[in-house]
C-alpha cells in the first residue's frame, strides 16, 4: 500500500531518499567513519575527484540533517565520520 505522510509514525529511509522533503524530527543513525562518507563513494584516483567526491558525500549529510523542521539526532558508535570531527 502506498504511504500516506499525513499518517503519524516513524520513518526508514536512506539519506538520498529524504532530499526534498521534510520531517519534524531526523535521526541520523550510525554516522562512523568508513559510512559517512562511504569509503565506496570516494573517487581517489586523483585529489580533484577525491575533493569534488567527498563534497557530494558532505552535502548529502549536509540535507539530510536540514529536513527536520525541529530537531536533529546524529548517532555514532566507535570512530565517528570525520565530517563530525572539528579540527
């Protein structure tokens, strides 16, 4: 049956899945290091791929944080993304 987003209740999604719309809450779950930014989606065969690469992965944390409407929980376990890290 198709979803119906008027109905209350959690949600599951990936990040690509959420651009666009928008939550009153967002958990962002499992934010480690080797996920976010997913080691597979690094482009290292030279740093200007690897620069534009990591980009991408950073705004697409970057929107899936800033679809609440309220409130933003980012969860990590072991070595956090370095995209969570200041330096």
């Amino acid at each position: 049956t198709p979803e119906n987003r008027n109905e209350p209740g959690i949600r599951f999604a990936t990040m690509h899945r959420v651009k666009g719309l928008e939550f009153d809450h967002i958990i962002i779950a499992g934010t480690n290091d080797g996920v976010v930014p997913l080691k597979q989606a690094l482009v290292d065969d030279n740093p200007f791929e690897y620069a534009e690469s990591e980009k991408r992965e950073r705004s697409l944390l970057y929107v899936a944080a800033t679809r609440a409407k309220h409130t933003v929980l980012i969860t990590t376990s072991g070595t956090p993304s370095s995209f969570l890290v200041k330096d």
